[in-house]
C-alpha cells in the first residue's frame, strides 16, 4: 500500500470545469456599506463600477447546496454544527474540543497518522471545501463579468412590522440590484478530488444548472440564476494517454483533456454513491 502521506501529496488528478453563471433576475451581494447611489444598502461594485461576483460567495453558496443534497448520495454533512447534525466534524469548534487530545497525539505520531485521524473526523462536505485542520480540494475563481446592463438600479423597501405583517409608517429604505440578464464565467479547480467529491459537487451543478439562488433578498424573488455552456476537463495521472499529455504541453487547452458532456461525466460519479437499483 502506498504511503498515505505521499498519496495525499503527489498530484493523482485534476478537474477543473468552466461555465457561464446568468441572472434571469436582478441580484444584489450587499458591500455592507452605503451605495454608490447613496442608497442605504449598496452592491459590490468594481473601481471601475461594474458589479462583482466573488469567489467567495460562489464557494458558500456551493457549500450550502452540497449539504443540503449530501443525504441523497449517504454522504455525511456536519452543517458545521456538530448538535445539530450528529456529524462529528473537526469544522466545528464544539467538536474539535472534545477530541482535542487525540488529534495532538495523531499529530505527534507522524504526518500519515495526522492525515488518516483528519480523514476519520472530517464530514465529506467539509473534506471537499475544507475545515480549520485541512485546505479544501476546490478553488473557486470570482465571476469574470462577460455581460450587464452596465447600470445598477436602485429599489424602495419599506420596513415590515413582524407581528402585524403590514407596513411600519415612515420607516422606508432602498438598496441596490444589478438588473437582470448579467452573465459571469466562472472557473472550478479540484485537486484530487475522490470519487465522492466527485458525486457531490455533480448533484450541486445539476441543482444550478436547473436554477438556483444567491446573494440577498432571494425571498424577494432576487437573485436567480442558472448555469450555461458547462465545460469539464482534466488529467487522470492512472491514464497513460492523459499523463503524457499534461507533462508534455504547455498550453492549457492542450494539457488538460477534454471529458465530454459533463452531464455524462458526473451521472457516473453520482451513480456510484446513489445506485438506481
Ligand atoms: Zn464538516
């Protein structure tokens, strides 16, 4: 059996996937501070004015929807609250203090027992984006803006009383959205993702691609958007045809190979953890 320090180190294979996130809606991720309107709630927005989509929402998001659909491929998600889940993870604070003393004596045991102790006490979906013992096997690129209304529009809110569900007199605010129609190409890069990453991240593309929501106000029908023009591609170093191929070219277009219809290629995966029969 190899070594497990050295499988976890040497790059056994990559994917990475390319698409177009579109708006059908207008959205808004809030920069937590005063518009460029002077609105009261202003969107991210670029020196040069144009809307940003970061990478690092796109990873929350995706991490939400990956534990929300974890269930569905017997696959464990800690919600990052160890009560509540049942999922013993390391990501949760509550959790890590009672098993401190076994992760120091598997960190002074060596590298390898660090790692199986981490593969033993991490959930899958926090294995895949990540905990505060290990980096996750995903990167998410922000959203490069390829197309917007290049203008940001501003709405009127009015603040709602809880109990009596109606209007509170006076009280008024208005926040910006970027209209709809905004379309961002986005990049994901997994390092050695396992065939369950695998299966995880295929049913949260699939819930995209079928229509999904992010940033604020969704209850307000904001931020819907659906995934387009998805590409996946990668290098699988077991593959002797893939292997020569990324170690000889320099061109990233020609390293890496094309997997096809990324339905197909992640249908496989999910199907493994999820048999129809
Ligand atoms: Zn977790």
């Amino acid at each position: 059996m190899a070594s497990i320090a050295l499988d976890n180190m040497a790059l056994r294979k990559k994917v990475q996937m390319m698409f177009s996130i579109v708006f059908d809606t207008a959205w808004r991720i809030g920069s937590g501070t005063e518009g460029e309107t002077l609105s009261d709630l202003g969107v991210v927005l670029d020196p040069a004015g144009q809307p940003i989509l970061p990478g690092s929402s796109l990873k929350g998001r995706l991490r939400s929807t990956c534990e929300t659909l974890a269930h569905a491929l017997d696959l464990k998600a800690c919600m990052l609250d160890v009560e509540a889940s049942g999922v013993g993870c390391t990501s949760d604070v509550k959790y890590y203090h009672q098993v401190r003393e076994d992760y120091q004596g598997a960190t002074r045991n060596g590298l390898a027992a660090r790692l199986d102790w981490i593969e033993q006490n991490t959930c899958d979906v926090c294995k895949l984006f990540g905990s505060p013992v290990m980096a996750g096997r995903i990167r998410v690129s922000d959203g490069q803006l390829v197309d917007w209304a290049e203008v940001v529009q501003v709405r009127d809110g009015v603040v709602i009383d809880r109990d009596s569900q109606t209007a509170v007199d006076g009280l008024k605010y208005d926040y910006e959205v970027v209209p709809p129609g905004s379309r961002f190409e986005v990049v994901l890069d997994l390092e050695n993702p396992s065939d369950s990453d695998l299966a995880l991240l295929g049913v949260a593309l699939f819930e995209w691609a079928s229509g999904a929501t992010i940033g604020g106000f969704t209850s307000r029908g904001l931020g819907r958007f659906r995934l387009q023009d998805v590409l996946v591609r990668g290098v699988d170093m077991s593959d002797p045809k893939q292997r020569v191929q990324y170690l000889t070219k320099t061109n990233p277009n020609e390293r890496l190979t094309d997997f096809g219809d990324w339905e197909k290629y992640f249908a496989e995966y999910i199907e493994k953890r999820a048999p129809s029969s």
